[in-house]
C-alpha cells in the first residue's frame, strides 16, 4: 500500500478538553461522506478505540511508542490504515505528555513526529477569550518539529464568546477549522478508568456517537479538514506495512527466547488449535494485534463471552484472557459455575493460559468476596487507589508465555489488589515504580496485572501457540 495515506492526528493541551468527541465525531463524519477511514489512538487506552470502532466500523488500534518502541508506530500505523481513504489518530492526555521521566517518549506530539502528521488542536475555550492566542501559539512554537495545522475549539458559549476567540486567534496565525458549542447529549458516562466501554453501553454508545458526528458536521469545516490531512507525504523511514505473518521485532532486544519449544512440526494435515479467548462485556479490553499474532502463527482463534457461555469452544488448547471490568460484573461472573469449572479444568490439565489484569482477578479464588476460577491461590478485592504506569519488565522465570530474561515494556492501570501479588514463580520482575515482582506462573498459567502489546515481541505469540499444539 501506499506509505502516503492521508492523516490527523487530534490533540489538546490537556485531558479533558474534548479530543475524543472531536476525533469521534470526526471519523464518524468522513464515514458518512463515502471515507474508509482508520481509526487510531495513541497509547495504551482500550475504551476509545471501541468509539472509534462505531464511528467507523473498522477496528480501532492504538500507536504506543513506549509498549512497541518508536520505530514500529510508522508500520503499525500503516498495517491498519490499509485500503482507506483517510486515517484519524486520537491522542492522549495534553499535546506534550508522554511516559513519566522519558521525556517526549510516547507523547501525542512524538507519535505526530513519528508519521510527519499535522496536529489539530482542541482547545477548551469556555473560561477564556485572547488567552487562547497564547495558549495556541505557545503549542504551536515549543516544538519545530511538531506542525499544528489549525485549531478547533470546544464548549463556545455564544456568538459573541465565538468572535472573540477569533479575533484572538487572527494574530497566531492558526486556522480555526471549527467551532463546537456546548451539547450535553455528547457526553458519555465514566467510571474509575474512564469512558464507559461501547459493549457496555450499546444502543447508548451508537447515540452517543451519532451526537459526535453531527456536532463534529455542524461545527467544523471538513473540507479543510481533509484537505489538511491530504497535504501529507510519506509515513518518514520508509516505513512497510507491519504483517503478523513476519513481523518485525524490537532491534535492541535479543532474539534467542524467540526459539519456539522443541517438538514435532505440525504436519499439513494438522488442526490449527483452537485458543479461546474472552470477550463480552466483562473482558473488553484487547489490542487487535493479538489475535492477529495467534492466527498467524497457525491457531484457530475463538471468541467466547465468561458471562453467557457456560463452556469453553469445542477442542479449546489454550485460553486469552485479557483486560476489562470483572469487578462490575463479579456476581454474574461467579454466577457462571459451569464455565468456571471448565477454566479450572483446562488450567489443572496443564494447557496455556494467559491472563491479564481482568484476567489474572477471574482466575483468582475470588473477587470481592464472590467465588471465581480458583485457579490462583489468591483473592482479589476493589481499592481506593488508583495503580497506573508504564513498566519494564523481565520474566522471571519460563512460562508459555517467555523464557525467563525476557524483556518487555506494560502497561499497569487498576483499581484493584491482588493478595499474595506474586506466587511462588512470579511472572515479572518489575523495576518502576519501585523493584518487585508480580503475577503468577503455574504450569501453563501466566497471570499479571501487565498489559502488554505483542506486536512488539511477536515470538510470545509463537511461542504460546506451540505450547498449545504440543501441551
């Protein structure tokens, strides 16, 4: 494909100031103007990529420097945006804010920089007039590198509030490309970790981004718009599509782990195995990338929901299960016996598990005081602090994941404690925020609190697909 697709990426100074409405809206808008757009957000947030999805009705993928290392957020970015039209890249938290002590490392300006992509920026003009001059052009100016392309500004209160702000804005010498007055029926319901997910909300959800796109139609002027994305080039580093089939890896890192175990090679005749793994409204949380990975390196991937199904999918040898909101649905959850049993059985038979963070609390003895998998001789409960970061990590020992010295980066975001937090063989030794250990390997299990991206490191797909047709 073509390393030249057309692109935006919306930022702010600040979280909070509208960039998910705006780059809903905004995807939902070129949709319905006959685009193929892709959708993508920067970081590791899994809620507004389900947005992005309804906008669309493409899958939403996330562009992390710090989980994938730089040099795969080009290829990364042009494996989705493959056959469309246009690409819209949601970013996160201000402009300049990326991994904590790294720097630009993994901020919206440096994923910007990465796809020489020009920025529009969302200000949230409601408590300010000729501020917003200064406020534009000091984005605009802190990096050379980094080109604002013009300016959208949210919660306007009146006309008036409006000519002010633009007058202002005459003399910063960034277009405004829109306008967006305060509309209540755009605004989505949050939780402890943000947007409330699209498969929890449904027909909410779909209103909620019919909401966006129409103010997004009102308010912005989207010939510029597209014209702005289209006055791009090519992705820099002549970046090629990245592809599951041969994915590249991080160059700094070592390839011996890679070395899938020792065992037969599956003759051609050979049934894929199956690998189960958890959807639904309880485990929303996944990077498309994975299932990507496991189909590519021979698995048959099948998706089933904890909550209503009461067994594993016929011949099932391994079992995903990643991200979500257990504690919401901890009665429902522990209300499924039958399935609880049968990830119970299929762990104590040895077969490989990956669980993470919603994961690793399913396969506990409980959550909440309510009977889960039993899997791990540990309880979950829901805490009053907030765990979030990004961490390095090693694996500790071998597991059907990594052989032990494997090196990856996550991503950590929870309300919630595990106890004990690590088993007898810990998955990771974490080095931030302070050295410890954490999760649990036992047999084929391997449970953490981690998110990880394995595109970065595509051998754990492998490896763990190996260990399903041979365990």
């Amino acid at each position: 494909m073509s390393a030249s697709v057309p692109r935006l990426v919306i930022a702010a100074p600040s979280s909070g100031s509208g960039k998910t409405t705006v780059a809903t809206g905004l995807m939902a808008a070129f949709a319905a103007r006959g685009l193929a757009v892709s959708p993508h957000k920067v970081g590791p947030d899994y809620i507004d990529p389900g947005y992005h999805a309804l906008a669309t009705g493409r899958v939403g993928r996330n562009l992390d420097a710090y989980l994938c290392g730089p040099e795969l957020v080009g290829p990364l970015f042009l494996h989705g945006a493959r056959g469309c039209d246009i690409a819209v890249v949601e970013g996160v938290m201000g402009l300049y804010d990326g991994a904590a002590g790294e720097g630009e490392l993994a901020s919206t300006a440096h994923v910007a920089k990465l796809l020489r992509a020009p920025v529009v920026l969302v200000v949230d003009a409601s408590s300010q007039s000729r501020s917003v001059a200064a406020l534009v052009h000091g984005f605009a100016s802190w990096d050379p590198e980094v080109r604002i392309g013009g300016v959208i500004l949210n919660k306007v209160a009146s006309d008036r509030h409006e000519e002010l702000l633009r007058e202002a804005l005459d003399s910063a010498g960034v277009p405004v490309l829109g306008v967006l007055r305060r509309v209540a029926q755009v605004a989505t319901p949050s939780r402890h970790l943000g947007l409330v997910p699209v498969a929890e909300r449904q027909g909410a959800a779909v209103e909620a981004v019919a909401a966006m796109a129409a103010q997004v139609l009102d308010g912005c002027d989207l010939g510029a718009l597209e014209a702005l994305a289209r006055a791009t080039g090519a992705v820099p580093g002549g970046s090629a599509p990245w592809t599951p089939a041969s994915p590249a890896h991080h160059p700094t890192r070592s390839d011996e782990w890679l070395t899938p175990p020792s065992g037969p090679a599956p003759s051609d005749g050979q049934r894929a195995p199956v690998i189960a793994v958890a959807g639904g409204s309880a485990f929303t949380f996944s990077y498309a990338e994975h299932t990507e990975l496991l189909t590519a390196a021979g698995a048959e991937v099948v998706t089933f929901d904890p909550l209503r199904d009461e067994e594993l999918p016929e011949r099932t040898r391994g079992l995903v299960i990643g991200g979500g909101f257990p504690e919401v649905y901890a009665a429902e959850l522990s209300a499924n016996e039958p399935l609880r049993k049968a990830v119970a059985e299929l762990a104590s038979s040895g077969a490989p598990v990956a669980a993470e963070c919603a994961g690793l609390l399913y396969l506990c003895r409980e959550l909440d005081g309510l009977p889960m998998c039993g899997v791990l001789d540990a309880s979950a409960r829901m805490s009053e602090r907030l765990t979030l970061g990004y961490r390095d990590a090693v694996a500790v020992g071998d597991s059907a994941l990594a052989a032990a010295g494997t090196r990856m980066r996550g991503h950590e975001f929870h309300r919630t404690v595990v106890e004990p937090g690590s088993g007898a063989e810990p998955a990771w030794g974490v080095r931030s925020p302070r050295p410890r250990v954490e999760g649990f390997v036992q047999r084929g299990v391997h449970a953490s609190y981690l998110h990880t991206h394995w595109a970065s490191e595509p051998g754990v797909a492998r490896r763990f697909v190996e260990r399903c047709r041979t365990s």
